[in-house]
C-alpha cells in the first residue's frame, strides 16, 4: 500500500514563504477560522518529513518562542508532537524532537520508501527545496498552499516554487478562511 504525500507551505500571493522587514508570523493575517483549520489537519495520524534545514528552523524558533507566542500556536504544538522522519546527510539523533528519527540519504529515496512502508500518511510543512525535488520525481500526491492576501516584492523570502520544474495542478479543494486568506490543495502531475 502506498499512502499519499502532501507538501504543505504558506505562500504571499507573490510565492515567498515568508518575509523579512517588519512583517509577522502569517504576514499578520492569522485569524480563528485559520488556526482552528489548521488544528484540525494536524489532528489527523501522520507523518511528517522534514528537510535537515526546516528542522533546524523549527527548532530554534520554538526554543526562542516564548508560551504565548504565536509559534506554539495549537497546530504548531500538535505538529511538533506528531512522528517525524528528518531527511539528513549531517544530522545525528537523538534530536530535539518528541518523536523524531533521521533518515540518511537522498530524499527522493527516503521518501518514496517511506510511502511504501509508512502506515499513515505523510505530510511535510515547509522544506521548500527537498519538497521541489520530490515533486519532481512524482512523490507529491497533493500541494497545499496556504495563500496569504500579501504581496511582498520588496521584503519576500524563500521563493517557493523558483527553479521548480513545469507542472500542470489539479485543484482538489478550496476553502476560505477568516474572509481573505486561501486554502488551496491541488494534484500537481509534471507538465509536458
């Protein structure tokens, strides 16, 4: 049995998953529709696959969070808790994960075992890079983007889709939340 695999990002309109200068965690735009949502997808049994990278990023930001920051919101707090796999060529566990483990090697080898072998379904937040490469070679089954009404030309980071291959998407499922942020989940199959 193969399960499914969803990369799942936050996104400006502009495609930057986040930005610098004086915006906030969810461009500021985070409101009780969206963080309840987003409880209830992590509520579900999964997995979830991290880059060596977005790992250490979780990490430290969760370390400097403190209680009532935005970082533990519930989602957050439940994400952290699901079983994780951190696909590392440099990373040693024990990590600083509830339950983590290190998977060595290439990701697209990692996590196609994984779909193979994995009971639940997988999910990966964030990982941009390694989240590009397994689209490419087929393993994203659904592409959730989370759309933020934000532009942010000037300040923008980590574009999430540069230098990603052609694809053709599918959309499976919308919703909108708090009036004016988008929840977009689609197939995504390789253009061409």
């Amino acid at each position: 049995m193969t399960v499914t695999y969803t990369f799942d990002v936050f996104s400006s309109l502009d495609g930057f998953g986040a930005a610098g200068g004086d915006w906030t965690g969810y461009w500021g735009k985070q409101g009780p529709e969206l963080l309840g949502h987003r409880l209830a997808r992590y509520e579900q049994k999964q997995r979830m696959v991290f880059g060596a990278n977005t790992y250490r990023e979780f990490v430290q930001m969760l370390s400097a969070a403190g209680a009532e920051s935005e970082v533990r919101d519930p989602w957050v707090t439940r994400m952290v808790n699901l079983p994780a796999t951190v696909v590392s060529t440099t990373l040693e566990e024990p990590l600083n994960w509830p339950d983590a483990v290190v998977a060595h090697g290439d990701a697209v080898d990692v996590v196609a075992r994984l779909k193979k072998e994995s009971e639940v379904p997988l999910r990966s937040h964030g990982s941009v890079s390694m989240n590009r490469a397994l689209m490419a070679a087929g393993l994203v089954d659904f592409v959730q983007v989370t759309l933020f009404p934000v532009i942010t030309g000037q300040t923008g980071l980590d574009p999430i889709f540069q230098g990603a291959a052609d694809f053709d998407l599918e959309l499976v499922e919308s919703t909108t939340l708090d009036g004016n942020i988008q929840e977009l989940i689609y197939r995504p199959t390789l253009h061409g």
